[in-house]
C-alpha cells in the first residue's frame, strides 16, 4: 500500500500581516479579526484535485523568523506561502529577504512559491503597489497574488488553491 500523498505548506512573513487570518479564511471561510500569534499552530486538511485525494498540512507561523526557526521552516515544507501586508512597506522587504532564504537553502530542490499581498482592503494606504508585488515575484519565479483576508474568501481560497495545485503537480512527476 502506498501512502496517501500530502503536501507540506509553510506561511511566512513578517508579524501582524496576516498571516493567520488568511490561513483561517481558506480553511474555515470566515474572517474572524484577531488571532493569537505566540506560536506556531499546524492545520491539516483534505483537498481533492482530479479524483486524487490529497493531505495538507498548513504551517502558520508566529514571529520567530529571527531567531532559527525560518531555516527549520524552510527545511520542513515543500510549498511555501510568503504574506505581505500591502500597507506595510517593511514586510515586503522582510518577504524579498525570506525569498532569498529559500534560494539558498532549497535550491537545487524544487518548491512551489507563492508570493502573498494581504490587506488589498486598504488601499487608500499602500505602501506597495500591484506592480511591486507582481516585479518581485517574476524576479524569483512565484505565483503572485493580492487579496484580503478581510473582505473576501474567494482571492484567498483561489492563492491557496493554485499553490496547492502546483505542489501536486510536482509530486506527481516525482
Ligand atoms: P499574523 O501575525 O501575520 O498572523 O497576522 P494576523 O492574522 O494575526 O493579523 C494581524 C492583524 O491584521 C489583525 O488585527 C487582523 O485583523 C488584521 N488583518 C488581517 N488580514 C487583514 C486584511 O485583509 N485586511 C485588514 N484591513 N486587516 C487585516
Ligand atoms: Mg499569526
């Protein structure tokens, strides 16, 4: 008997952009505001693509990337979801250093990568722009897209969908 297929999926970046929030609304549908982020809380779910039937697990990290934890992170997954917060300039520099991080430690392996603006809600506030966002990804190969955790379930579960797609796909060619 083979074991059942399961993808790894780690949520990174910098504290207070999301990142619960955007895990919560792709497994639960709903936005609930506040979410304690003193550690790190693994979900697990089924998703079925194609009649294949596989387990996820969802890493949701709290703010530990500077003390080791990212690099045993980054160690553990295979599919990574990078947030940003689309009003907080700093976490976009913070999500261009995790993406080198995932250079240098995974690479030549494969991952999948998604790169995540949140908070597209508060648009009279950007600091990041559309265009930002999508340069960054293109320049280190990720998926990209802006959603809001807070006003909508579709942007989110459509990200998490097509990471999670991407990271089947690669296992299946294995
Ligand atoms: P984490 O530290 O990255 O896990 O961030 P949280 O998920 O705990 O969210 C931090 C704060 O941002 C909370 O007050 C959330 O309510 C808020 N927040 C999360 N997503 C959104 C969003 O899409 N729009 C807005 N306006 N606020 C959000
Ligand atoms: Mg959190």
């Amino acid at each position: 008997m083979t074991n059942a297929p399961r993808i790894k999926v780690v949520v990174l970046g910098s504290s207070k952009v999301g990142k619960s929030a955007v895990v919560v609304r792709y497994l639960t549908k709903r936005y609930i505001g506040e979410y304690s982020s003193t550690s790190d809380f693994l979900y697990r779910h089924n998703v079925t693509f194609d009649n294949v039937t596989t387990e996820v697990e969802i890493l949701d990290t709290s703010k530990c990337a500077k003390n080791g934890c990212l690099y045993e992170h980054i160690r553990w997954g295979e599919a990574f979801i990078i947030v940003y917060s689309v009003v907080d300039k700093h976490s976009f520099h913070e999500a261009q250093e995790i993406l080198n991080q995932l250079v240098k430690l995974k690479l030549p392996s494969y991952y999948t990568s998604l790169l995540l603006g949140n908070k597209r809600d508060l648009d009279h506030s950007r600091q990041i722009c559309v265009d930002d966002g999508e340069e960054l990804s293109l320049q280190y190969g990720c998926q990209f897209y802006e959603v809001s955790a807070a006003e909508n379930f579709a942007g989110v579960s459509l990200a998490f969908q097509s990471v999670l797609r991407e990271a089947r796909s690669v296992q299946l060619l294995r």
